[in-house]
C-alpha cells in the first residue's frame, strides 16, 4: 500500500500518526510513504488528479491498487485490516464513542484551525482573510473548552487508557496550528497536559515536525 501524503498538512498527518502508533505498538501495516509537495501544487497535478479527482491529501492506494481518498475511511479501512492494537474502540459502542470524540476532533478543532492558519498565514500562499480568521476563531473555542473537560479526570487520553485516532486528530490539527501560531488558550489546562504528554510518545516523535 501506498499513502500520498504531505508533512504538517493536518489531514495526512493524523494518517500518519495512527500508523506510527501501530508501527510502535508492534503492528507495521507495511504503508510505504510518497510525498506529494503542496507548496509546488502538485496535488493539481494530472497524475495526482488520477488518484483523487478533488486533488486533496491523503490517499491511500491499496494494495488491488484502489485509491480511497478521505482520512477517516482510510483509517477504518486499515484497522479492518489490522485490529490490533485497537485504536477505533472494540465494541460497536466504544466504536461509535471513539468516533464522536474524533468528529469533534476534526470538524470542531483541525477544519477550524486549518481555516485561520490559511486565512493568515497560510503556508501555501492563499491570500489572508481576517473575516474568515475572526468566524473560526469562535467556532474554536467550544470543541476546545469541551476535549479540555473531557480530559479533566485526568486520564491519559481522549477515549481513557490507550490512544485512539482520536488523539491523532485531534494532535495533527494542534500541530497545523503550532505551524501558523495559533494555539489553544493555555487555560486549557487538562488539554495543555494531554498535548504536552502526546508529544512524547514515540509515534508523535516520528512524526511531528513541531
Ligand atoms: N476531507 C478530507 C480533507 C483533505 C484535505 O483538505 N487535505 C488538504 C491537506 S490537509 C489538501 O490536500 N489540501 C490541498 C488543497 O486544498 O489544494 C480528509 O479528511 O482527508
């Protein structure tokens, strides 16, 4: 298998944090990594227009050489693959658990941040936008102040005792934010804890730039 993918860009790297986890937990999915350079345009390229018509990343080309082209259903269709170690829950109810938290982790914290780093500071050039920057500003904050007292118990991550792709959202699009200086209020207390502690962990060490 293959994955498209682009460093910091929030979308492939929640990709690649949940098969660095695996990889440390002892699972190598064996997904060979090929970079496509955003800042070149190459996702609009013809050859990259071939695996995804939306020219966006990541994708993940299969093995029967099938491109799948959003990062949730690329996730799900490698933990069919691999179960083990978990990392999407494993009764239909923590799947659906783990699911909610990281939709909050990805509509509610990446989309947000990724909005205001393009709207000023975007690292492929796309014009400022201090309206947009200001809208998600707000939107931010409630996703953020709700992840922080889910995480007020203490525990270790999102979903408890082991890290879910929930973590990998929620850290990939934290990281975005790092690059473009926009980062959570750091009365977040519980959630400024978890985001020091994720950093640690070897799979984070692998792929985080900053
Ligand atoms: N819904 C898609 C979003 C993919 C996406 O927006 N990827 C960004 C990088 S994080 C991209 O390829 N942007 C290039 C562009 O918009 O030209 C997913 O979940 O994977």
């Amino acid at each position: 298998m293959k994955l498209y993918t682009f460093h910091v860009a929030p979308n492939p790297t929640r990709v690649r944090l949940y098969l660095a986890e695996k990889k440390h937990a002892g699972a190598d999915l064996g997904v060979e990594e090929v970079l496509v350079d955003l800042r070149n345009n190459e996702q609009n390229s013809e050859e990259h227009e071939r695996r995804n018509p939306q020219k966006r990343l990541p994708v993940l080309e299969t093995d029967e050489g099938v491109y799948l082209t959003e990062s949730l259903p690329i996730v799900q269709y490698l933990e069919e693959l691999h179960p083990d170690p978990p990392m999407i829950g494993t009764s239909p109810l923590e799947r659906a658990q783990t699911l909610t938290v990281e939709r909050i982790a990805e509509q509610g914290v990446l989309y947000p941040i990724a909005r205001i780093v393009h709207a000023t500071n975007s690292p492929i050039g796309l014009p400022p936008n201090p309206a947009v920057a200001e809208l998600f500003q707000e939107v931010l904050l409630p996703p953020l102040e709700l992840l922080n007292q889910r995480l007020s118990d203490g525990r270790p991550f999102l979903m408890g005792d082991n890290p879910t792709i929930a973590d990998c959202t929620l850290q990939a699009g934290l990281q975005f934010g790092r690059m473009g200086k926009v980062e959570p209020d750091p009365s977040l207390q519980h959630l400024a804890r978890w985001n020091t502690a994720y950093r640690e962990r070897p799979a984070a060490k692998d792929v985080l730039m900053l």
